[in-house]
C-alpha cells in the first residue's frame, strides 16, 4: 500500500478582494514576486501560486521578465477597472478567493520519488506530467513543494529541463 501526502497544505489559498486587486496594480506596475510577497506580508510561494492561476485564466498578461521586475505595463484606466470589476465575480459562492481550485494536492510517495528522479535527469515538465498522468499544474505545484521542502535543487533550463535531452547521437560511418 502506497503512502499518500497532502502536498503544500500548510500554504494560505485565500485572497480578498482587495488583495487581488493590489495584485493586478502590482502586476502591471512590473513589481518582482518577491517585492510582491513583501507588499503583501506573505510567502513567495503564495504569490507564486496566484501568479499561476491568474496566468492561467487569462486575467494577467504575459511579461518580458515574468516573475522577476520589469518596466511598468500600460494598460488603460478603463481597462484596469473592468479587470477590477471582473473579479467580483471570482466571490459569488464563497467570502474569499482560493488560488488554484482545481488542482489537486494529493500524491502518493511512490510518484513523488519518481518525480525527483525525473527531475534531477532533467525530464521536461510535460514529460514528468504525461509519465505521471497528471495535469503540467499538478507538477508545477509539486516543484514548489519540493523545492521548499529542499527536495529538490534548481536545475539547468528550470521546469522545461533539457528539451533536446534525448537527441539522435550522431554514428560515424567508415568510407
């Protein structure tokens, strides 16, 4: 029987409206994740994990330095407050927001040790998820568990790995 582990689950998922809509001026302002995780008094991790799901939805566009500083986006007064007003609707059923509601935490140990095998042979993120039959978020939540955990080291090429891992080797031909 395969041990099972909640990953994460000492990470605060909630945001208020407030915090989400500081998050979008900081986002556009070209703020870094960790100067972000300083505004908001909270871990990197959980600023990282609202980046990944607002990229996901579509509600922050892409940046040249993505979670590092860059130049201030313009996006329009008008632009920003219909954003503003869209994340209403991220509250209908619930007083607060949870980053990442669809993913799922929960991993058998035997899948975490081949995880960090793959990891540390460079496997790309699609390649660990697909021989994982999981979701590339799924991983991606995994990486910062294990990661924090100090499980895992940061590796050349990051979460992509070696894409061109497994080559052709070129054969010499006697003439």
């Amino acid at each position: 029987m395969s041990v099972t582990r909640i990953i994460l689950d000492h990470v605060n998922f909630e945001w208020t409206i407030v915090g989400l809509k500081h998050f979008l001026d900081y986002w556009y302002e070209g703020r870094s994740l960790n100067e972000m995780a300083e505004l908001f008094n909270r871990p990197a991790e959980e600023v990282l994990l609202l980046m990944i799901d607002f990229s996901k939805r579509g509600k922050i566009k892409e940046r040249p330095n993505g979670v590092g500083a860059n130049d201030q986006m313009y996006i329009k007064k008008s632009v920003m407050s219909s954003k503003k007003r869209e994340l209403r609707k991220l509250f209908e059923e619930q007083p607060v927001y949870y980053a990442c509601p669809h993913s799922d935490f929960i991993w058998c140990e035997t899948d975490i040790t081949a995880f960090q095998k793959m990891w540390e042979d460079h496997e790309p993120i699609r390649h660990i998820a697909n021989r994982l039959a999981r979701k590339v978020d799924d991983i991606l939540l995994l990486i910062i568990d294990q990661a924090e955990l100090g499980k895992i080291e940061p590796r050349k090429g990051g979460a992509f790995g070696k894409e061109n891992k497994h080559e052709e080797k070129k054969h010499l031909v006697a003439i």
